[in-house]
C-alpha cells in the first residue's frame, strides 16, 4: 500500500490547473463568440460560478476523507462498497479513454511539424511511445511525475499569457458593441464553458499521497477552477475585443486571433502552445489514473495487488502498468475520434456523485472531523447536485450506452475477482 507523500500544494494545484487547460480553451472561443458575441466572456465566468458549488463539495470531501481516489473515496464511504466501485471504475476507464485519446490526436497534429507522423501506424506508435513514456516517468517516483505536470502546465500557459499580451494592447470598445450578439444562446454557451473548466475533480485523487492534503487539497481544488475561469475570461475578452473575425474561426480561433495580431509567428506559437496543452493532459492522465486503480486495489480488486507500492520508488507499480497497458492497447486496435467523449458523462456522473456524498455523509456523521467546512453545506451539495442533472441531460444517447458498458464491464471483472477468491478459499 503506497503511503509515501511527497506531492505539495503546487504539484496538487497544477493536477488541477493541468486537467482544465486543455484542448478546450484552444477550440472554444470561436463558437462562444458566434453564440451570444462579447458576453461570450461572461460565459465562463457564470460556468466557474456554477462549477464553484461542486469545487466546494471536493473541498470539503478531500479535507475529511484525504486518501487515494477522489470520488471512487467519497462515493464509497457515503454509499456504499458497490456505488463506490462503479464511481471509481468508471472515473479510471474515462481517463485511460481521454488520456490515449489526446495522446492519437497529438500525434496526428505532429504531422504539421513533420510529414512522418501522417500515417495511421505512425501516429498511433508515436501516442504508444508518450503513454510509455509518462508511465515510466510515474513509475520512477511520484515526485518525478509531479515535476513533469508541474512543467508542463507553466509550459502551456506561456503561449495563452503571450496571446493576451499581444491581443489586449489592440483591443477596441466597439467590438464589444453590442455586448449581447451572436445567436443569442447564452444557456448553451455556459454548457460549453462548462466542459472547458472540468479538471478540478483530479487535484484530490492522489490526496493519499499529498503531504498536508486537510490545508491543501481546499486550496488547490477551488484555486484551480478559479484560475482557469478568470484567465479563460481574459483570454475570451482579449480575443474578441482584437480579432473581428472570432466568431468565424471555428476550428484554431487562438492561433487565428494571435495570427491576425501579429502575423504567421503568433499562429504559430498558439499552434504549438495546443500540442503542449495535449501532451500536459496527457502527463496528467498518466499520474492521476492510476490512483483511482490502487484506490480500487486497496478495496474491491485485492487480489490483483494493484495498490502494492514499488519497494524501491514507492509508486503504485502494478496499477501505472495495467494503465499503461490498456491506454497502448486501445490506441493500437480503436479509432479515438469520439471515444474522448465518454469521459465528459464520466466526469459529469462523478460531480453528481460527490454533491451527494457530502449531503449523506454530513448527515450520516456530522461529528466527523472536517478541516475545511462549507457554509450551508447541504445547500451547496444540492445546488451542485443540480448542476450536475443538468450537464447530464445534455449528454448523448452514444454517451451513455457507452458508459453503460464500461459499468457492466467493471462489474464483471469483479465478479470475476470475487469467484476466483472464493475457488482459492
């Protein structure tokens, strides 16, 4: 059982951070703007707004329960053993499935840089060789993995502070004239948004694993999503307010608004700074999942030993590998072009579950002890809650067939743990 914990409140920040900045804020913009105009910059701020009630419920959760696994934790100490499972089973498959599925597509946006990485083998070798790559990385020490997202994370942030740097200066009032346009679909635009600041859920998943996680994980759950929400509001107004043709550029609005700015370099560098993105999420996904799996290990998959710790790097060796492993084999036999969108009813069904488990168990153990407490908490779970059943109803008939079959699948996988047990006895 892995009990080392070497993870400070900035490598548990930049989990965080590094989870919501991805690919979203790099393809967003455009399609906010055709939406409602200029108020697409309120469309993140009202989304960080909403997404705050959940970020108040993993505070609270991560500061009472601070061990591996992050929701898979909660769900299970308020519900139960078996919702526990199917949280926490879920919450690793949707980050094996988006984790390859952003390492294919960066390397398929390679081929920019080299013609090589044009062909299907090549790609997919070159998104095995990252997942081996990082699983090393994690494998080696905690601390090594830490320092790779922590990089990361400051590495694409550069490109996004330099696109404000250069787009605010050539701002104009009249672009912002009139402030609601668009097609006038704000509600949409706020769900939008909403997908571009999920990430904040991974910050406690190694909380197991952190050296203060009662003071820290608090911090760095609400100081992720409130980082990302205001500067993804300033980007959005630096963009809109310097570049008239945002609303049309649908596929690279960043690299186009930077491009019109500047001209070809700026294209180039938010062109880059979207491969650097890509490949943090991918070094994030590497760390974080495979702490829901030795969560899972220490609990309902024992006899797979997946949460013995390496005897010299103390690392959970067993669950990294498995991880690996099932990221390379479904980057090498399934096409990824949808499958990254299982994870958003993943996540979504996480937050849902996370707003209840603190209603239950404030009212199940309300003597516990609670480092970091919400006001009116139960209030807050609940309007959390609602948030979540709304993203869910917004959620595709694929989505949720396919999360579906993820759940069936860990349940049999138990079931086949539990039988073979039971045969040893």
């Amino acid at each position: 059982m892995v009990k080392k914990r070497s993870l400070s409140l900035l490598d548990i920040f930049c989990l965080g951070l590094n989870a919501i900045i991805g690919s979203g804020i790099f393809l967003f913009p455009g399609t906010l703007a055709s939406l409602v105009g200029p108020a697409s910059v309120l469309a993140f701020l009202v989304c960080g707004g909403l997404l705050s009630f959940v970020a108040l419920c993993y505070a609270e959760l991560g500061a009472m329960l601070p061990g591996n696994g992050g929701s898979f934790l909660y769900a299970r100490e308020a519900f139960g053993d078996t919702i526990g499972f199917g949280v926490g089973f879920v919450a690793w498959a949707a980050a094996v499935l988006s984790g390859s599925a952003v390492a294919a597509v960066l390397a398929s946006h390679a081929a920019f840089f080299h013609p090589v990485f044009e062909g299907t083998w090549a790609a997919k070798t070159t998104a095995c060789l990252l997942l081996l790559i990082f699983a090393e990385v994690n494998r080696r020490g905690l601390k090594f993995g830490a320092w790779t997202v922590d990089g990361l994370t400051a590495a694409k942030l550069i490109p996004l502070l330099v696109l404000v740097a250069i787009c605010l200066p050539k701002t104009s009032g009249q672009a912002f004239t009139p402030f609601w346009g668009g097609e006038g679909k704000f509600g949409y635009a706020v769900f939008l948004a909403l997908w571009a600041l999920q990430g904040f859920e991974v910050a406690p998943v190694p909380a197991g694993e952190t050296e203060n996680p009662q003071r820290d994980l608090p911090k760095a759950v609400l100081g992720s999503l409130i980082f990302a929400a205001v500067i993804y509001a300033v980007i959005q107004a630096a963009a809109v307010g310097s570049f008239p043709g945002l609303a049309a550029s649908k596929e690279r609005p960043l690299a186009d608004a930077a491009e019109w700015a500047v001209g070809g370099w700026g294209g180039a560098l938010l062109g880059a700074g979207g491969i650097v993105s890509m490949l943090g999420f991918v070094a994030g996904a590497a760390l974080g999942a495979p702490r829901y799996l030795s969560a899972l290990g220490e609990h309902s998959l024992r006899r797979w030993r997946l949460a013995e710790a390496h005897p010299r790097f103390a690392t959970p060796a067993r669950a990294i590998a498995l991880t690996c492993g099932t990221g390379v084999f479904l980057i090498a036999v399934l096409d990824f072009s949808s499958l990254i969108d299982l994870a958003n009813l993943a996540v979504v069904g996480q937050y849902l579950a996370s707003c209840l488990a603190l209603i239950a168990l404030r009212r199940s153990r309300p003597e516990a002890d609670r480092p970091y407490r919400v006001p009116a908490g139960e209030w807050v779970g609940g309007i959390g809650a609602v948030v979540s059943i709304w993203l869910m109803t917004n959620v595709s008939r694929p989505e949720l067939l396919g999360t579906g079959a993820v759940l069936a699948a860990g349940f049999a996988v138990r079931a086949l743990v539990d039988r073979r047990a039971n045969s040893v006895q």
